[in-house]
C-alpha cells in the first residue's frame, strides 16, 4: 500500500532548529511528509508512515 501525503502535517510540524539538535529535541521526522514532528507515537500523524527517531548519520547523534 502506497502512502500518501494528505496535508495535514503542515499544521502540526515542529518549529526549525539545528540538525543535530533535532532528535536529541524529541522530534522525528517522516520520510514522505519531510516535516518533523514532537509526538509519542510511532506514526505519521498525517500520512501513517513510519517515522524516523535516529539520524541516518551516526557522526551527527555521536557528538
């Protein structure tokens, strides 16, 4: 099944900040929206993709 961005994720998108800092923050990000979010679930609240909790580089989460 194919997901679908339905635009909701523009009301609910966390406020930018520093790369790095972002999933120390708490924010994940979802890889079809491209927008991050503060939420405790596991899913995209717009599109119910999976969101990403860690960077895809480790070099950045190390520092």
């Amino acid at each position: 099944m194919t997901q679908i961005c339905k635009g909701i994720c523009g009301q609910k998108k966390a406020i930018s900040m520093p790369n790095n800092l972002r999933y120390k923050s708490g924010q994940k990000r979802c890889g079809t929206c491209d927008c991050y979010f503060y939420t405790e679930e596991i899913n995209c609240p717009c599109c119910a993709t999976r969101l990403r909790t860690k960077p895809r580089s480790k070099r950045i989460w190390e520092q």
